[in-house]
C-alpha cells in the first residue's frame, strides 16, 4: 500500500498576496490622494477681498478708490489698480472686460456683439494689437467696436449667449476674491453685487465691508449718460429682482430661463440712452436704498455698510421707509466725528470729493477698520 503526499497547492498563497497588494495600492492611492488635496488645499489662492465700493459709477467712485489706495490696500478701480501684482491686475480686467463685453451684445444686437462696421475695419486691415485699436476709427465714430484686444476674445469665446455670461462673469468674480486684492470699486462690481459676495466663503462673506457711495437719482442719471452714455446697461425686466441695477448674472440667467438656452444679452440687458428715464430713476433709488442694504444684511454681519453722499457731503444712517424689513435696522452707518457733515461743495466734481479732506478721512477710517 502506497502512502499519498500531499501537497499544499500554490493557489490559495497566490491570491492572498494579490489581495494583500491591491488592498496595499488601493492604502497608497488614497494616501496620495489626500496629500495631493491638502497641497491644493495649501497652495490654492485664499479670499483676501475686504472691501467693495458698492456705488454706482459717477456717485464718487474714484473717491472711494483714492481712499482704499491712501489706506495700503491692494484696490482696483475700472482702468486703474494700486498696490497690485499681475494675477490680481489679470483677474480684475478680465472681470473689467465681461462687462465691456455685455455692454457691446446689448448696444449692437447682433450674434456675438460684434457690429458689422467693426468687422468691415477688420477685414480692411484694421489691425488689433493688445491694448487699443490701431487708429480706433470705428470706435470713435460708431461706438461700436473693442477697444480691447482682450474684449474681442472675450466676444468671440462668450459671445452675446446670456447663460454663458452669466457662468463668466461667476467664475471672474472667484477669480477676483481669491486674486489677492483687497478692494475693488466702479463697474463690474457694483453691478454683480451679489455675485462678489457669493464668490466669499461664508466665513469670509461676515469680514466684507462695503461702502454705498449715492447720489440724487435724477442728477445721476443726467451725468451719466452725459459722461459714459452707451456704455452703461440696465437689466430689462425688474421680475425678480430688487433693482435692474446690481444683480446682472440674476438678470441674466432669468433671461435664459425665460427665453431658452438661445437667450442672448440684448435679451437681458439694454443701454442706458435707450430706457425710459423714469424707469432708470427708479432702479437707481432702488439699487440704493433696497438692494445694497438687503446685500449687507444678507452677509451676517452687522456695522458693514457705510452709505456717503459725496456730492451733497453727507454721511446718514438709513430711514426706516427704505429697510426692507425692520431687522435691517441692525446696520449701523459711520458718521464724521459721530454728526453728519454738509457743505462740501463737491457739487457735480468727483475730483472735488477727493480733494475734500473730510470725505476722505471718513473713507481712510472706514477702509481702515474705524467706524466699528
């Protein structure tokens, strides 16, 4: 009788090393996973933005720049930055661009905001050159092409489609907050109020301070026009929104809702010259005295709204007819040296506003963290 051995088969041994290894690789992927998220983490650029000019262009805007620039901050003001680097420089005209962008979809209403005249000069020989246009003659004498090599690419990738620029111009705020400037005024900003802050993290959004420079609706609207004219837009419909000024990315992708993925800027938005002076009146009034203060009330912070009339130098607190609701009461409003001040005689000068010493201290206190 012959005695059988036995022996063990490699399988098992083999495919418990197997095992052993994948679940090995599978430890070392999550590892690197999770090291490559917290040098992102580490690495990614942080939100330093502290402080918005809330105001519309042409209530004091250059003012409040001057003061944010008196106070050491990194600001940036339509084609002027102080205190920046390149990547904040980039961000902020690429948000300055959008908007110059919307601008020219709602003046010309045409496929991607590129008027026929401005592509006549193109293929006559009119050359772009980063910066202005060679010669700029369509621009001075139709208002219709970019100035802006930049513009141009912007118009071609966007084009006039509204729900895309509403995607852009979200995406360009992010890149602001976390751009590492600490203010910015004047358009874009004021016009995508609520798109700035939501570009915050929470925690960051409670830290924003934001200055409301006014002035009389009905004056504004003659000096801005009369300064700027068709490069101002207004939203179309107020459906939805507390002003047709300050919320432009709602104002946009209401009109894509409304109208269809086909929907574009000149469905949304239209210039200023082509609105019916009540009606921007009224928006501006709005924009004022409802939808800046909602914004500072929805940020969850307390004493981050200073409101300054430049142009008739005053600092006051808001009336109880413009709260949205009695909570609002909450936002507490600087004053100069605890009164209210008059008789600057700015008039209808900014640069009279920046020469007045006591609007610029109170800006400089402001931006400096006083008025708490």
């Amino acid at each position: 009788m012959h005695s059988a051995t036995s022996t063990a088969s490699p399988a098992p041994r083999v495919l418990r090393f197997t095992r052993a290894m994948l679940l090995l690789l599978v430890v070392v992927v999550a590892v690197a996973a999770a090291v490559v998220a917290m040098a992102a983490a580490l690495t990614a650029p942080q939100p330093s933005l502290r402080h918005v000019g809330a105001g519309m262009g042409t209530t004091g805007t250059h003012a409040a720049h001057e003061a944010m620039c008196a106070s050491n901050l990194s600001a940036c003001h339509w084609d002027h930055c102080c205190g920046k680097d390149a990547a904040m420089e980039a961000a902020h005209e690429a948000a300055v661009y959008l908007y110059i962008a919307a601008v020219m979809c709602a003046a010309s209403g045409v496929s991607n905001g590129i008027h026929p005249k401005c592509r006549e000069g193109i293929a006559g020989g009119e050359k772009l050159r980063r910066g202005v246009w060679a010669g700029n003659q369509c621009w001075q004498k139709h208002r219709c092409c970019p100035r802006h090599a930049a513009t141009l690419e912007v118009l071609m990738e966007v084009g006039c489609s509204a729900g895309r620029w509403a995607d852009a111009i979200r995406a360009a705020m992010r890149r602001v907050a976390g751009s590492g400037l600490q203010g910015v005024s004047d358009v874009p900003y004021p016009a995508v109020l609520p798109t700035v802050t939501a570009a915050l993290p929470e925690g960051e959004q409670k830290q924003l301070r934001l200055l409301l420079t006014t002035r009389a609706p009905e004056r504004w609207i003659q000096r801005r026009i009369a300064k700027h004219g068709r490069r101002n837009i207004i939203c179309r419909g107020g459906t939805g929104l507390d002003s047709r000024f300050g919320d432009m990315e709602r104002c946009a992708r209401l009109t894509r809702r409304a109208a269809g993925p086909e929907a574009k800027l000149w469905d949304a938005f239209m210039v200023l010259p082509d609105a019916n002076v009540s009606d921007v009146t009224e928006a501006l009034g709005r924009f004022q005295d409802v939808h800046v203060p909602k914004v500072a009330q929805q940020l969850g912070a307390q004493r981050n709204l200073l409101r300054i009339d430049v142009f008739q130098g005053k600092l006051k607190p808001l009336r109880s007819r413009t709260l949205t609701s009695p909570s609002t009461l909450a936002l507490i409003l600087g004053t100069v040296n605890g009164e209210e001040f008059r008789g600057t005689g700015a008039g209808d000068d900014e640069d009279k506003a920046i020469r007045n010493d006591k609007i610029m201290h109170a800006m400089v206190d402001w931006f400096c963290g006083g008025g708490d």
